[in-house]
C-alpha cells in the first residue's frame, strides 16, 4: 500500500514572521547605512578643519574689524581741533629779575613831606621871631635867655589860626610856658604845633581837619611870651625834632 505524501503547511503566521525579519533586516541595513554616511560626512569636517587656513583666517577677520571700526568712525566722528603745545624751557620757567624803577621802602625825606603837603601859614604876618633851637635868644617877660623851637608870627588877638595842612587833632592842652596849645599829625610823621592860643576848648582830640580849617585864635596864654606884641607861636616837627617852618613855607 502507497504512502501519501504529506503536504507541507505554511501557517499565516511564518509568513508573518518571515517578511518581518526581512523589514527588519531592510531598518538595520538603512540605520547603519545613514550611521555610515553621516561618520564619512564628519571625518569629511574634521579633514576640512585640520586643513583650514587660520592665519588666512584671522586676517578676514581683522579686516572686517577694520571696515566696521572705519564705518563707525565715519558716521560718528567729532573733529576735534589740534593745538600745537611746546612746553616752556627750563629757562623761561625761571622768574624775571628786573630792577625796581623807584626803592622799595624808602622813606621820603623831610624835604619831600613838607612839598607833598603844601603846608601854608597858620595866620598872615611878619615873623618877629626866629627859629633858633640851637643858640639862646631874649625872653623879655622871663628876662632869661632861652632856645625857641618854633617862629613867632605876628597877629592880632583873636585872629583866626587856620590848620598849615590836612591832618588829625593829637592833642589840646595848656602848657605853663606856651599857652594853650593844638597837635596835628600828618602824613610821614610830621607834626604842627600851635600856641599862644586863646580857647581851650575850640577844637577836640581826634577831629580830621583839611589845610586851612580853623583850630583856634590868637590869644595870651603863653606865660613866657605875654609881653611880647600879639602873635601865634608856630612849630614844625619830624619825628618830635624841631624843623624851621620858615625854610619850608614862606619858600
């Protein structure tokens, strides 16, 4: 008796199993393919970097620095003006010595103060006497022989005595031989003294006067002098030294 030959079965699910290997055969084969690709495209990049030019490079780059640094500078500039400077040497930086055109300091003579006050006569008349601090002259009402520091000017009582130049009242008081007596300084230490007057109280201490203001009258206080013709007694002092008022004033 005959075998019968068995058929072979294909189940759905072989199949199944068989086109999914291949599929996933087809996936593994496209992945490492792209894997492959893509490593070649890197080596390709790491190649293109080792060979790339750096100094080539960076002259591009600096370059375009340059351009932009340039186009700013353009657009945005601030002229600005040059001024030359040249620092001065060490010899002009030295002080200039010049000589002075007039002393420094220098104390005016006596000369020189009397002109630059104008001094003037207290009162209009005749010198009846002198100046004479050095030789002794008469005293008629003292019968005694004396110096005079001053100059006795002729005038009648209560004349007006006017100040010989601008000045400041020192002082007003009675002396036992000159009277009542004013004192004015003025500039450069000089000093007017004026005597023989009649009021004490005409004139205060520390009062301005101007060159030819009143400080007072002819009168006859003084003790030494009263016999004498009517008068004012006149002194000029430097420094509380006797000067001759005749040698400055009546010039």
């Amino acid at each position: 008796m005959k075998k019968k030959a068995k058929k072979s079965k294909i189940s759905v699910k072989g199949i199944v199993l068989s086109k999914g290997f291949y599929i996933t055969l087809a996936t593994m084969i496209i992945v490492f393919g792209t894997a492959a690709v893509v490593r070649k495209l890197t080596e390709g990049v790491v190649v293109n970097k080792a060979s790339f030019d750096e100094t080539a490079w960076t002259d591009v780059v600096e370059n375009a620095k340059t351009d932009m640094e340039e186009t700013i500078a353009t657009e945005d500039a601030i002229v600005v003006e040059e001024i030359e400077y040249n620092p001065p040497s060490a010899q002009e930086l030295l002080p200039v010595m010049t000589e002075p055109t007039t002393p420094v300091n220098k104390e005016m003579s006596f000369e020189e103060v009397i002109k630059s006050l104008d001094m003037k006569m207290p009162v209009e008349g005749e010198i009846i006497r002198d100046h004479s601090p050095d030789k002794h002259v008469y005293f008629e009402k003292m019968n005694s022989w004396r110096t005079h520091d001053g100059i006795d000017i002729s005038a009648e009582e209560n004349t007006i005595v006017k100040a010989a130049a601008k000045g400041v009242v020192e002082k007003v008081y009675e002396d036992n031989k000159l009277g009542i007596v004013v004192e004015i300084g003025h500039d450069g230490g000089i000093k007017t003294r004026y005597a023989n007057l009649a009021d004490i109280n005409y004139i205060e201490v520390g009062r301005k006067v101007a060159q030819g203001d009143t400080v007072g009258s002819v009168g006859t206080s003084s003790l030494v002098e009263g016999k004498e013709p009517s008068h004012i007694h006149f002194e000029i002092l430097k420094k509380d030294e006797s000067q001759n008022p005749a040698e400055f004033i009546m010039k």
